[in-house]
C-alpha cells in the first residue's frame, strides 16, 4: 500500500468518524473548543444549592428521560411537593435566596452608650516656639562631651569653657560653681549625683571632681584611672561610672579610698554615650568606634575586666545618644551620629533589634516622655531640629526648629543659646518626689 492510499484511508476513516457523531456531540465540541480559548469558570459552590441539583440529577433526570407512567393524583401529588420544596427551578446550579440578616452580638445601643460615657483625650497641644532662651557663650562644640545635665532638685549645670555654672529653675539665680584651671581644663563632663545636691566633674586631663553644690566645696578628686579626657558619666547610687577617651568604662565607689572597683573594657575608641538602666543592673555604653554594649551588674569583676552582655554593631557611626524606656526596662533606645543617622530600639535581654528608624540627620540625644508612650530626639545636620516620636509606631507627632546649630544635649547648642521647650506638657497626676539621701556621700569630706 502506497503513502496516498493511507492517506485517503485515513481521511475517509475520519470522516466516517465525523459522519457518525450526531450532532449533540458536535455541539458540545464547538462549545469546549470555544472555552478553551477563554478563561476558565470557577462557580461560587458556597452559593450552590446541591441538594436540589442532585434531585435534578437523578430523580429529576429519570422521570425526563424514562418517563413512567403514572396516575393523575400521583402527578398532583408531585406538583405539590415540588411547589412546597421549591422544587419548579429550571436551573440545576441555582443560587440560593439571599442568606438573613445578621443578628447585632452586641446591641447598638450599649455600645453607643458605652462610647459616649468614655471621656475621650483631648490632644495635647505642642507649643512650636521655646518657653525661654538664655545665652551660652564659650560652650565647647564638641559632640562626644556631655557638658549640661538637671539635677533633682531643678538646679541645670552647664560647663562653659573651665567654668561650671548652676541656674537654680525655681528662682532663675545663676551662680558659678568652680573655674578650672587652664592645665586640666576644659571641662569635659557634668554629672548630678540621685540626690541633687553633689556633682561630678570630668576633666580634660582625665580627673574627676565631686562637688558639692549647696556648700560650693570640693569634696574630693578622682586619679589613676583614665589616662584622657573623661566625657561620660552617670551615677548608679553611690557607684560613679566614667568613660573616657581612652575607651576605658570605670565604676568609682565614691564612699571608699580605692575608687576603683571595676573595669569595662570593650571599645577601641573614645566612650562618648554611659546609661545606666532604672534598675541599674544593666549599663549601656556607646562609643566613637560605632559600637553599643550592654554590661550587666551581676557579670562585674572587681580582678579583671568584666565582659560585656552584648555587642550591638548595627550602627555605622558614633553612639552617643541613649535612653532607657521608662515602662519597659529591658527596651533600650540608641542614637547614631552623621553617618547613621539612626534611632534603633532593643530588647537588652536578648541583644535583638526591635526597629530601626532612619532620621534623616545627626542624632545627638534622646529622651522617653514618662508620662506618655513617646521619645524626643534631638538632632545636628542639616535642620538642628527637635523631633517628638509616637512609640512603637514612629510617628512624628511634631518638629520643633529655632536653633542655628545643632542640639547636643537636648537643651544645649553650638549657637550659644539654651532653650527650654514644653514639649511632654504636664502630666495628669504629679506624682510626690521620692525622699532622696547624702548618706552615701557622708565620708567624702574624711576622704581626700
């Protein structure tokens, strides 16, 4: 058999084919080839009733397709059964009626009542001009020194120059406590001890100066453990903790002849950032190295130097500012200098970053609200600009502008000016300030 007689075989063998389909099927072969070409229909089957499309199916189908004769009541009956069950549809996939209403689980009306009988908050308004400005001249524009801090009993100390000043908020006095001599000065740091009334100064010539602001009277000077400039500190009770620029963290008990009770060591470079938490069993510590530790209290050593908790290296420039949450004690807030830009939140317990926001400009310092869920960071280049934040979501709730420099330690700036904002506003219940004692500094005048 050649190649054209099985070609004619096989073309007469399909078109015997063809001829031998009726024409349902040809229907239904033009209907799946057009549908083919188009999307695919999925039916809602939530909204199908199947019941009745199975009694379609299968009863329904016998009694078109196999008709049995039967009686008139019998066919009566059927109708009315059929009108009863809405059986008399046409369709077999029909949507159901439409479903009922949904039924309130709660009643309007409560819960109106209950909204109405809720006093709602008004919005604290945010004045966008400082309450007072007063003139800084000779401050040292130097972003790794801590040159102003507010004791408890509302006395500020601002370091200008060698000069440490005191302005007493209550009675707008200002008064000088000590001018350093130019060998060992400038200074470096400021420092109010918890009672408000003793003050530590940093030096330039890595000493450390305990005051006492009331007496104006030096009570004694701290040597031997820094080899540079001292500009950080924080108190922790009676334990004063200093960094320096020789990226030494010391913990000085000021109630005993050797100072030197512990030592932190684990920056490469100058210690510019020291906060102890609330607690004050874990310290936080940030350098020029753009390094951020925490230390934990326990872990200290007084025969070699303590390791720290965790080394945080996230941010990508100094970290100066730090602030501990005050309704959360193991969530910590650092800020990163020019080339981070950075406000990054931590859970201290486990080393984690919990966010990091980008600021677009220098963060200098940071400041958690302790009456409302918010942080106020100030800021250098480009706009020297207070920012307030809604925490957690970051939300900037306002910016507030007017220094020509930028704001080092929140109310300080390079332009020689201190401004005071009323940006937290007063809280609802002033709570009574707790009683405070000089015990620990009891000895300082037998210790020299």
């Amino acid at each position: 058999m050649d190649a054209g007689s099985v070609q004619n075989s096989s073309s007469s063998s399909s078109a015997s084919k063809t001829k031998s389909r009726c024409p349902l099927q040809e229907q239904f072969l033009q209907r799946k080839n057009s549908r083919d070409n188009l999307d695919r229909f999925i039916p809602n089957r939530s909204a199908m009733d199947f019941d009745y499309a199975r009694y379609m199916v299968t009863d329904g189908k016998k009694g078109k397709e196999n008709p049995a004769t039967s009686s008139p009541s019998r066919e009566a009956y059927r109708k009315q059964l059929a009108e009863t069950f809405n059986m008399n549809r046409t369709r077999i996939l029909a949507f159901r009626n439409k479903p009922p209403v949904a039924v309130e689980a709660i009643p309007s009306e409560f819960t109106t009542s209950a909204v109405q009988s809720k006093p709602t908050k008004p919005r604290r308004y945010i004045p966008q001009t400082s309450e007072r400005t007063l003139d800084a001249p000779d401050i040292v524009d130097d972003y790794y020194l801590n040159l102003l801090d507010w004791g408890s009993r509302n006395v500020l100390s601002i370091a200008l120059g060698s000069t440490v000043y005191l302005w007493d908020a209550s009675s707008g006095a200002t008064s000088e406590l000590v001018t350093i001599d130019e060998e060992n000065g400038p200074v470096t740091s400021v420092r109010w001890a918890p009672d408000g009334r003793h003050i530590a100064v940093g030096l330039n010539n890595s000493e450390i100066q305990l005051w006492d602001s009331t007496a104006n009277r030096l009570l004694r000077t701290l040597r031997g453990g820094h080899q540079s400039r001292v500009g950080s500190m924080d108190w922790n009770g009676h334990i004063l903790t200093t960094g320096g620029m020789d990226a030494q963290i010391i913990n000085n008990d000021v109630r005993v002849r050797s100072h030197i009770v512990e030592t932190y060591r684990g920056h490469q470079q100058e210690v510019c950032g020291l906060k102890w938490s609330a607690s004050g069993q874990q310290l936080a510590s940030g350098g020029n190295d753009n390094l951020l530790h925490i230390w934990d209290r326990s872990m200290a050593s007084s025969n070699a130097p303590t390791q720290w908790l965790h080394r945080l290296e996230e941010h990508t420039a100094a970290v100066k500012a730090l602030a501990w949450c005050p309704f959360q004690g193991n969530l910590l807030a650092s800020g990163g200098g020019g080339g981070d830009r950075c406000i990054k939140f931590w859970n201290t317990h486990t080393g984690a970053c919990l966010n990091s926001v980008d600021t677009g400009s220098q963060v200098c310092a940071l400041l958690w609200n302790k009456n409302e869920r918010e942080l106020l960071s100030s800021h250098g280049f480009t706009q020297n600009q207070l920012t307030l934040w809604k925490y957690p979501s970051m939300v900037k709730i306002a910016e507030l502008t007017g220094h020509t420099s930028r704001v080092l330690y929140m109310a300080q700036t390079g332009d020689e000016t201190l401004r005071f904002w009323n940006v937290f506003g007063t809280p609802e219940v002033a709570k009574p300030a707790a009683k405070t004692t000089s015990e620990p500094f009891a000895n300082l005048n037998r210790i020299r």
